[in-house]
C-alpha cells in the first residue's frame, strides 16, 4: 500500500489517498476551504467545486487525472441540492462518467454541505 498526501494536512486520523492492488482510494473531501477551514462561499455549487478540486488534487499527487475516476461517493445535506451539484459534477467531469452514489445525510463537519469521495484506477 502507498499514502498519497497533498500539501493539505489533514486535521483526522486518516490519509488523504492511498493506493492499494492498483486502485486509489480517495478519502471524503468537503467543501471546507483548506486556507480558512470554512465551507466555500456561494452557497452549494461552489461547494461542490471546492470538493472536486479537493479530490483532484488527491488525483494528481497519486499521478492520475479525473478520468480515472471509476466511482464517486457523494454526501449532501439536503435532497433539493442534488441538481446544482449534478451540474457542477457534469461541468468538472464532462463526458466521462464515473459510476456515482449520492446520498442525502443530516449534517457534516464545520458546516459543509456536501462531502465527496472517489475511487480511481491506476495504470501499472
């Protein structure tokens, strides 16, 4: 197994991203603004962008691009939100589409309103 870390240290005990048998796991990434620690301005939609440009950045330490992506795991807070973050999603994803779950939950940390998590594959 390998840890795959960014230039963001996280505040839990986990790793950022850590290869295993040729798959890159990608721990859930929120929208907290890793320079403030509060969620990204602007309401769900820049949320979700901060959290997919979290979970690139994840990508690209492990050496691998978006479209590696084989699955995303993605948590909001609230069902109506799931159109603006499926827009975001489409914008950052474009013709690739990963498998994806999206599950609505009660809350998550410092206030975020969305959570996202990936699976990637890596070439041998």
């Amino acid at each position: 197994m390998k840890q795959i870390f960014t230039d963001t240290i996280p505040a839990g005990h986990y790793t950022p991203g850590i290869i295993s048998n040729g798959t890159l796991y990608v721990s859930g990434q929120t929208s907290a603004d890793p320079a403030t620690g509060k969620p990204a301005a602007g309401g769900i939609r820049a949320e979700t962008v901060m959290a997919l440009k979290k979970m690139e950045a994840v990508l690209k330490a492990a050496g691998v691009t978006k479209e590696a992506v084989v699955m995303c795991r993605v948590y909001i807070t609230a069902a109506s939100q799931w159109g603006e973050v499926n827009d975001a999603y489409k914008e950052f994803f474009g013709d690739h589409k990963p498998a994806r779950v999206t599950v609505p939950i009660k809350e998550l940390n410092h206030g975020c309103l969305i959570e996202i998590e990936a699976i990637a594959e890596i070439n041998k």
